[in-house]
C-alpha cells in the first residue's frame, strides 16, 4: 500500500484538507454528495444544502450569474442590481469614457434609472437546471474506430441535446460540457437577459488600485467592484436593450451581512470558474509551461511595453488602451507566477512521483494492465512528436493572431457572415466599426513591427509564414519598411475602408488588400502547422481521457471534483491567513491604513495615486455601520476557497448565505493553482462589502442604491 499513500500525499487529497479547502464542486451532485456536505457543516454551514441549489425553488445559485461569459456576479436587489468586479466591467466603463468624461479616472453614478448606461454587447447568465447526459452522449460515440470519430460523434450529441432546449423554448439556452476530460457529460439550462446596464463605478484610484504592481498580490487594497442592472420586458423576460424595458425581479436576492468574518470563519464561494488543469498529466504540464505560458511571457511583455509607454504619454490613449492592456497584462503576469510556482513548489516532480504510482496500480491489477499498458509509453511519445511544432503555435498564436490588431481586423473580416440572421449581421458591423475608436494605427505599427522580430527569433526558419520571405526580398530585410508599406496600402486601416467591405463596394476586391492577403497566408501556415501534428493531438486527447479515468478508478472510494470549465461551481472553506515564506505570517484581511502606507511608498505612481478628497474621507476614521470590530475600516480579505480565472466577480458567502465580498484574485505564492492545489498557500482574494457600501454611500452619494440592497442587519 506504500505507493498508494505516497500518491495520496503528492495529490494533496488528504480527506480532512481536501474538503476543507480543495475542490470547486458541480451543483448537480452537491446533494448527493454526502461526504463533501457533511465536511460543510463541520466546518460551519449553517443553512440547508438543498437552498444552495435547487432547480425547483428559488436558493442561493439563483442569485449568481456568469457575467459576460468571462466573469461572475451576484444580484443583490429585487430591482436587478448585480455586484461584479471593476476589472469585469473595466470595458464597459472604458467604452462610456471619454477625456471629457473619464469614468475610468473619476468613477462613475448614476443618479436616476434614466442615467444608467446600456452595454449592447454585454449579458448576464442564470443558471436554471443541470443533468448529468453522459449515457446518452457515449452512446452515440460507442462505434467510433478512431479519436476523430469519437470527436465528431460527440459534439454532434451534444449540439442536438443542447438545441433541444431551445427549440421547446427560445428564451432557453441549453450547452453540453465535457468533463473529466471527456469521460462525463452534464448539460446546463440556461436564461440570458442581454440589456444589462451600466450604475455604478468607483474610481480607478479605489478599484484598480495598485494596478500591475499589485495585481495577483497579498496584502491588497484594492475596491475591486462595480454594479450593473439588468433590465428586462413588461413580462420579466429577457430582451434586447430598449427604453421601454423595465429593472429585472430575481428569483433571489443574496443578503448582505455587515457583521464580517474572523479568522476561521466559514466562507464560500459560486461562480463560474473558467478552466484548471488539475488532472493534467506531467508532460502536458511541461508543455504548457514551454509553450504557451513562455510565449506569453515574452511576446506580451514586448507588447504591452509599447502599449504603456505610450498609454503613459496621452490621455486619450490610456482610455483606448486601458481595457486591452488590463486583460492582455493579467494573463501575461498570471504565466510568469505559474512558471515560477511550478519550478518553486516542484509541480512536476510531484506529478511525477502520482503517475509512478499509478503505473505501479495499473501493473497490479491485470484487468487495468491489459487496457493500459502502452498509456504513458503513449503519452511521452505523442508530445515530444509535437512539442517544437506546439511551441511554434503557441508563440504564433501570440505574435500575429493576438498581435497586431491590423491582422485581428483583417481575421474578422475575412470570417463575416452576411448570410447570418439580420440582428447578428447588424451587431458584428457594429462592433467592427468600433474596434477603430480604440485603435491607434501608429501604435499598432510598432507593435506589429515587434511581433515580426519576436517571432523571428524565438522559433525555427520552418515555421516563418510567407511575408518573411516577401520581406526578404522585397524590402531588403527592413521589417519597418515593410509594415509602413502594409499599413499605407491596406484599405482596412480606416473605417472608410471596413464600409466599402461592408458596403460591398463592387470596387474594392477583399483579396487583394494586403492586410487581409497577409492574414489569408497566416490561415494558411497556421493550419498546416496544426495538421502536421494532428495525429499526435489526437492520441494525446484520447491519452489523458484514459489517464484521468485510470487515477478515478485507483481512487475509487474518494469524491473527484472536475476541472473547471465555465459552468457554475462551490468552492469552500474558511478565512485563513497563510505563511509565504520562512518568517513571514500573512494576515487575513487588510484596512484602509495599507492604502495610505503605499500611497507613500509609491509616490509619483499613478498607479497608487488617490483622490485628496478619498483621502481625507479615509482618514476620518467615520466608518458609521461599516466599519469592523475595531472601529477600522476592512478593505480585503482571504480565504482558502479554491477558485481560479473566471471565478471574477464571484460571491463570497457566509454560513448563512449572506454576502461578504466578491473574489478578484488569487495569490503569487500559488500561482500554479490551476494544475494542483497547494492548500498551505493557496488563497482567495476577496473584496470586502462593507469598503464597496462605504465607497458607493460616502465617496459616490449613492445611497439610493444602497437603499435598495437586502441587508441582514
């Protein structure tokens, strides 16, 4: 039995922190799951696990929604007010900015409905119901021969079934996801209301404080919060934006507690966390880090570099800009801590040490032999057959399909649908014609130039696309001479251009514009590149569906949750502070004392710079009903839920189901999160709502939005 404890140990599944701490649990099986609610209770739960969720009456769930389909949120009044974080809805606050009206500086209120901003291309997600349909998905792929059939049986299934739902009702939106990396299928019903409107934000000062430098950090100081309204038609129903719609009425309204949290305090957490690796084998981990987080790391610090530079020289390039550097800058940092922490915390090692237990399992039990006794033999040799080629996507994919947004606007163009239905049509050139609001072609030259020599230098001469050679010898070598000529003869630089192309200008041949003639040879090499390794993709797919359904079976008497995968999830635990590093002890929470701490150390960073006026409203120490057991005003927390990308926005609750605050990140120390759990150092970092009701009542005079919240006292 030696091997199977020391698997237990390396896996982190020690029933009494696993539990605890470990796990973001699918509602589905939550009542039945007896083990994980009895876990619950001793560490707290005061409520009823069936009012967490329940698909016949109104609970807890009811109350989260996927905002956006990249972020959570929670409602919060019988009038549809959502709480979400500010960075969730940094573009919508972005896209409503102006140098004459900077809401990302200043902080936005709306004083009246009338006020409130809509958001065209935003919406918000209620889960209705989920079934677990994984009979009926494999048997439709039982006489499947080959991965690529088993594909194409699959997502077959799964379409119909989630069609299904809609074609019995139209306001219904029912998916299939996969889980256990294939082994299982669940469908989730769905309603979306797409009039979702823009009420409050602090400023950036309070919900970006810090901004890089802090980001992923613990301590924190930031009021990472914001608040929309959904809106709905005369029936309660969801509809497009219009001016007659009417504030949406919830099923639930989450209450608000003011009485906080200690140290040990119970604290959950619902949302929609968007994709860990937890089951990953140790060579797709190795992949991962040399292919697509390094080609993070280096193709978006070169980008983001110019980005800033020039987001630091003007105004109205920092509006522009502000949205696609936040997104672009989260992910980038979030690689650089994953790689660290993988080699830091010795990630690889320990999944290594999993897997030679596993062989050992398998080599015991004659049955699992004769299914798997080429698995891992399979498994190294398929990802070193594609690990140059993956490589090489990987930095490709950063370098030109998420590069220059010349090539992105090109991409589209060439993927627009006019035979689509009349709204999308409508929807889709609006939302191209607007791209141009943020786009500076200066800019994106130089980015486009500095994509062209990372790329070059960072993969193999095999894998340069066409417009190397044209450089070569067209333009002597140049790269810059090349770009200028590019964006100079392209007709899509301008909306002018992207209008005949919309307008269908008999004229004007798509062709042979050269940015989308550059785009078309991208398509090209990027496709060629991935067939080159599509045989050993598939092997690789069908490799770690049978390795995760191996490491199920060897573990049989312990509850798997699945990855995460953007469909709603619990996480638990208590508030917990947590040890670093030798000598070092991190607190659970933080107070308004840091804010005026770093606003000292960083003086001169915009970054940390604060409002006089919040200042002075902070130093009063007047914190009225929200300030903590000690007069003093909190300002974050955390707490060892495990949470991941996604879980944004997310609501923290009490053992009551009352709110505490929302999650907005997670900590450096444990920035390999998504593919182990590391339980001494993982930690979610939430916002305190008390901070969000003292900045939206004291510093934004909205305290009719605070009227309209349920709070418990």
């Amino acid at each position: 039995m030696k091997f199977r404890l020391t698997a237990i140990v390396l896996l982190s599944i020690c029933l009494s922190k696993a539990f605890a701490d470990e796990g973001m649990w699918l509602l589905g099986n939550l009542n039945k799951n007896k083990q994980t609610e009895q876990v619950m209770k001793q560490l707290g739960l005061q409520m009823p696990v069936k009012k967490l969720y329940n698909p016949k009456k109104p609970c807890l769930a009811d109350a989260v929604v996927s905002f956006g389909g990249f972020c959570s949120g929670v409602v919060v009044s019988e009038d549809g007010l959502v709480f979400t974080n500010h960075h969730c809805g940094f573009s919508s606050i972005q896209q409503h900015s102006s140098v004459e009206h900077d809401y990302l500086k200043d902080g936005f209120v709306a004083r009246s409905l009338e006020e409130e901003l809509p958001n065209p291309e935003l919406y918000v997600r209620f889960l209705l119901r989920t079934e677990n349909v994984t009979k009926r998905v494999l048997s439709a792929a039982k006489h499947a021969k080959t991965e690529s059939e088993r594909r194409v049986a699959v997502d077959s299934v799964m379409n119909v079934i989630g069609m299904e739902i809609s074609e019995k009702d139209s306001t219904l939106t029912g998916i299939v996801d996969a889980y256990y990396a294939g082994n299982e299928f669940w469908l989730s019903v769905y309603r979306d209301y797409n009039d979702v409107r823009l009420v409050f934000a602090p400023p950036s000062s309070v919900g970006k404080f810090g901004w890089d430098t802090d980001n992923w950090m613990w301590p924190r100081h930031t009021g990472d919060f914001s608040v929309f309204r959904i809106y709905a038609n005369s029936k309660n129903g969801p509809a497009d934006y219009s001016p007659e719609n009417v504030p949406y009425h919830p099923e639930y309204v989450a209450p608000i507690s003011l009485d906080g949290y200690k140290e040990g305090s119970f604290c959950m957490t619902l949302g929609y966390p968007g994709s860990t690796e937890r089951y990953l084998s140790s060579y797709g981990i190795e992949e991962m880090m040399n292919g697509i987080n390094q080609a993070m790391i280096d193709v978006r610090g070169v980008k983001q570099a110019v980005w800033k530079r020039e987001m630091d020289r003007r105004p109205d390039i920092r509006i522009k800009y502000a949205s696609k550097y936040d997104e672009s800058s989260n992910y980038w940092k979030n690689s650089i801590g994953t790689n660290k922490a993988i080699k830091h915390l010795k990630v690889l090692e320990k999944k290594r040490a999993a897997e030679a237990a596993l062989r050992e399992w398998i080599q015991s039990h004659p049955e699992e032999r004769e299914k798997l006794l080429r698995l891992f033999s399979s498994l190294e040799l398929n990802y070193s057959n594609r690990r140059e080629t993956n490589r090489a996507l990987a930095y490709f994919g950063e370098a030109f399909i998420n590069g220059p947004e010349l090539v992105q606007l090109a991409l589209e163009i060439l993927n627009f649908d006019f035979e689509a239905e009349e709204k999308q049509v409508v929807s889709r050139m609006k939302k191209l014609l607007e791209k141009y609001d943020n786009l500076d072609t200066a800019i994106d030259k130089e980015v486009f130039a500095a994509m062209l020599k990372e790329y070059q230098g960072k993969v193999d001469k095999k894998y340069l696309p066409a417009m190397y050679q044209k450089i070569d010898t067209l333009y002597n070598g140049n790269i810059q001479t090349y770009v200028d000529s590019l964006y100079a003869t392209s007709q899509i630089t301008s909306p002018k251009g992207l209008k005949r192309f919309l307008e269908r200008d008999t004229t004007y041949n798509l062709i042979e514009d050269p940015a989308v003639a550059l785009s078309l040879d991208l398509i090209v090499k990027y496709y060629e590149m991935n067939q080159s390794i599509s045989e050993a993709s598939e092997q690789i797919e069908q490799g770690e569906r049978l390795f995760n359904a191996a490491m199920r079976r060897m573990y049989a008497d312990r509850n798997f949750y699945p990855d995460a995968n953007s469909t709603m999830r619990l996480s638990f635990g208590t508030v917990d502070g947590y040890s670093p590093f030798d000598g070092a002890t991190y607190d659970y929470y933080t107070t308004v004392k840091g804010i005026f701490e770093k606003v000292k150390e960083h003086a001169g960073d915009i970054d940390f710079a604060v409002q006089p006026e919040l200042l002075n409203l902070l130093s009063s120490g007047d914190f009225g009903r929200y300030a903590n057991e000690q007069g003093d005003m909190s300002v974050c927390f955390i707490s060892n839920n495990d949470i991941t990308g996604g879980n944004s926005g997310s609501a923290m609750f009490n053992s009551k189901g009352e709110l505490l605050g929302l999650a907005f990140d997670g900590n450096w120390e444990a920035m390999s999160s998504d593919i182990v759990f590391e339980p001494d150092l993982q930690r979610c970092i939430g916002v305190d709502v008390r901070y969000m009701l003292f900045i939206m009542e004291k510093y934004g005079k909205a305290g009719n939005l605070v009227q309209e919240l349920k709070i418990a006292r």
